[in-house]
C-alpha cells in the first residue's frame, strides 16, 4: 500500500511540474481548483477549473 501512495504522489508532484513550466501559475490554479472541487465535491469549483484548463489548453 505504501507504493502506490508512493508513486501516486511522484505522479503529482511530477504533473504539477509539468503543468507549471508549460503553462505558469494559471496551471497550478486550474490544477488546485480541481483538487478542491474533487475533495468538496463542489461543481462551481470543477467548473470553473474545467473552464480555465480549456481556455489555457486552446491557447497554444
């Protein structure tokens, strides 16, 4: 159990890195917002989240 809790947050730390270098603090944003509209449960905080990564996705 231990791995995959292991690997589970290199995949998250990795991805947030990723997410940051390509696409700044408005990344980590749309990133943190999904986070806490996914623990919440809250779908204005998905919403929003899903809207932002869309609009920095059709950017480049």
């Amino acid at each position: 159990m231990k791995l995959v809790q292991l690997m589970s947050m290199l995949f998250g730390m990795t991805f947030t890195r990723l997410l940051e270098a390509r696409y700044g603090s408005s990344g980590v944003l749309c990133l943190f917002l999904l986070g806490v509209g996914v623990r919440t449960r809250n779908p204005t905080c998905l919403t929003i989240a899903a809207v932002l990564l869309g609009l920095l996705l059709a950017q480049d």
